[in-house]
C-alpha cells in the first residue's frame, strides 16, 4: 500500500515539476527599450529591436521562449530614462535593457543598471567614460555593455580613412575639429588630436560650440581663416543646422568626421539637400555588404520602417541576436549568467564580427575595434544617396568634391 502511494505521490511530483520547467520555458524573455523615439538617430533602436525580435520568434524564439519588446521614449531626457528604466525593472520586469544613443543618458543609467543588477546594452553611446568605468569598477558595473565603439576608436576610424582618402587622394594636409559640447565628444576630441597628425594631417583649428548653437556663420568664419583642408566633425545631437548652414554659406572645405545624424537614411531630405558631398564615417551603410546579413537587414528595415536605419539601428539589431545568443548559450536570463554568456560573445552581424573587451582591458565591455572585428565605413551623401568611399573592397563609388570645395594644393 506505502509503494502504491509513494509511487502516486513521485508520479504526482514529477509531473508538477515537468509542467513548471514547461511553463517557465514558456515564459517570454523580455527586453526593454528607453530610446528617442522622436530623434534621428534614436527612432531606428526601438525598430530594429522589435524587427530582430519577430525574426526570431518567427523561427521558435529561444529554446521555445519568445522575446517581448517593451519600449519606453526617454525625450532625451536623462530623468526621463532613468524612470523608464526603474519602471522597466520593477513594474514591466524585463530581464535586459538595450538603451539609448545619448551618452549622457547611459551614463545616468549605469548606476541603476549596478544597483536592480539588470544588463544594460547601449548600441549608440560613445564616451569612454562608460565602458572604463566598467573597468575602474567591474563588480559594480558589469551589468552595462558598451555595444558600440568608443568615442577613441570612432577618432580612429575617422582618422584612418582620413588617412587613405582624403590625404592619400586628395592630398589634403590640415584639419580643424569642430564638435558640440558633449560628453562623448570630449575624448573623441582628444583622440582626434593624437591619430590625425599621425594621419598627415595638421590640426590648425579646434573649435566645440554649444548643441544650442543656432548660427554656426561665425564658426565657419573663424575655421575660414585657419585654412585648413577639412573640417573633421563630432556630432550627433545636431546635424541639419550646421550641415545646411556649411552648404548654404559655400564653406570651401571639404566636411567629414563623425555625424550621427548623417547615417540616418532621412537626412537627405530632413537637410532639404544641404547634406550633398558630407563624408561622414559610420558602422554600415544600406548597400554595403559588410556582411552577409547587412543588405537583407537593410532591406527588410527600409521596406517595413519607410527608410534605412541609422547606425545606432544596426548596432540595436545586432545586441538583440546576440543577446538571445547568450540566453541560449547561458540557459536562463539570471542576470550574473547572461553576463557571463554576453562577454563570450562572438557573433557577425550586420556591422562585422562582434566581441567585447575584457574586464582587464580599459575599454571593458565595449566592442572591439579592428581589421578582423568591428571597423567601418566612410560615407558620402551624392545625389540624395549615402555611397560607400571606403574602404576599397566595399566601396561603391568615389568622392565626389561640392563646387566650393576644392583639392588641397601639393
């Protein structure tokens, strides 16, 4: 009779634990998004978020386990992210949060991110400042995941295809920097200053003006008058003042550098043209085949979303399958064991072969930079088009110089 009931009661044991393991099988994995849902350059990460995750829940989600997007507009604002992100944790209970292109933003939410001991992915921030304080601090601040370039690898970026286009073929042999006032922007700065001499190119002017700056006039009188070949741009919070007011004003000097703005496919028309010959560098372009995956992504994002993403979109759809990589390598979404998996992570993507730093590098947590890994791509806007300039085995076209602007003298 005991055998009978003990048989009973271990039969009735291990069906409730396979329904409970099924059910927790079951349960979605949920990613949070706090983005700018209004900016240029932020619309695309809740889009390419939500785009990656239908991908893969239309192919059985992970393990069985579909994603679920829960997005948040943060209006730019650091505060407003902030309570997002509390909202996201405690009330929404996602188990991640890919988070914002503004530095400052992810900046403010890496504390959190420490203290509810939730991973934090930013696919567009730069400033060093995030993925070092992961390394001055790693117990406290392994949680964030700088999942996109530093602002010192974006300087050389730039400063490498400077270096092989616009030195090699235009023979050009000065630069003035001019960027907006902003965290991300000060170690970009500084990095510009050591890698473009290195490039050939001599810094004659340095110029940050405020992102409120409504006449850029008198910045390009001063940078004018310093002669020099190029100017090499730091901005991301602005980009259609000073990009109409350099074309409408016939700045003779040819404009490159970083432009987050610029990687946006609406950037044509949100500039009314004013963008035609701004070189700008970026993660990917929509007709560049980095990867195998870039032009499908592309394609499908142009076709659904109206345009092509921004950069910050591909490196959002990018953190979205790796992540559910990691939730599949790591067997659960606990967070000390999704860390674990994400900083294994080795993936190619739309933008190259993804990995990250490590926790005794400086630059813990942020993606690599390099011939092999991550680099870029140097882009023109011709004609209403971002055409591909560098480097030479994506290119699809060649620099095309705007009438006022004119090669460097040999």
């Amino acid at each position: 009779m005991f055998d009978k009931v003990g048989r009973i009661l271990c039969a009735a044991v291990t069906a409730t634990l396979v329904l409970n393991a099924s059910a927790q099988a079951a349960d979605p994995i949920k990613i949070g998004v706090i983005a700018e849902a209004q900016s240029v350059a932020g619309a695309s990460i809740p889009q390419a978020v939500q785009l990656a995750a239908d991908e893969i829940n239309a192919k059985g989600g992970v393990d069985g386990r579909m994603i679920q997007v829960v997005t948040y507009d943060d209006k730019s604002s650091a505060a407003d992210a902030v309570r997002a992100f509390q909202r996201a944790v405690s009330e929404d209970k996602v188990q991640l949060v890919i988070a914002s292109y503004i530095s400052e933003v992810v900046l403010a939410l890496m504390p959190w991110a420490a203290r509810l001991k939730t991973p934090l992915i930013t696919p567009g921030a730069a400033s060093n400042e995030i993925s070092v304080n992961v390394h001055k601090d790693y117990a406290r601040n392994k949680y964030t995941f700088h999942g996109y370039l530093t602002s010192h690898a974006l300087a050389q970026a730039v400063c490498d295809s400077a270096k092989e286009t616009l030195v090699g073929l235009l023979k050009a042999k000065s630069a003035a920097i001019m960027s907006e006032d902003a965290a991300w922007t000060r170690p970009l700065d500084a990095a510009y200053e050591e890698c473009l001499p290195k490039a050939g190119l001599k810094v004659v002017e340095h110029v940050r003006f405020s992102p409120d700056t409504g006449d850029f006039t008198p910045i390009y009188n001063k940078i004018e008058a310093a002669k020099p070949d190029l100017i090499v741009t730091g901005i991301a919070h602005v980009g259609v003042q000073p990009t109409v007011q350099w074309q409408n004003q016939q700045v003779p000097i040819a404009m490159t550098g970083i432009s987050g703005q610029a990687t946006s496919s609406t950037f044509w028309a949100n500039t009314n043209g004013g963008t035609q010959g701004v070189l700008f560098d970026s993660v990917a372009l929509p007709d560049v085949a980095l990867t195998e995956k870039t032009i499908p992504f592309t394609q499908t994002f142009t076709k659904r979303f109206g345009g092509a993403p921004s950069y910050a979109g591909y490196m959002a759809y990018d953190a979205t399958y790796y992540t559910a990589e990691a939730v599949k390598w790591a067997g659960s979404t606990e967070a000390d064991k999704l860390i674990e998996a994400l900083e294994k992570t080795d993936y190619t993507g739309t933008v190259g072969r993804i990995t990250f730093y490590g926790k005794d590098e400086t630059f813990t947590h942020s993606i690599q930079y390099g011939p092999g890994l991550m680099t870029s791509v140097l882009g023109q806007w011709q004609s209403g088009k971002q055409v591909a300039i560098w480097p030479a085995n994506v290119a699809t076209g060649k620099i095309v110089l705007p009438p006022a602007v004119k090669p460097a003298v040999q």
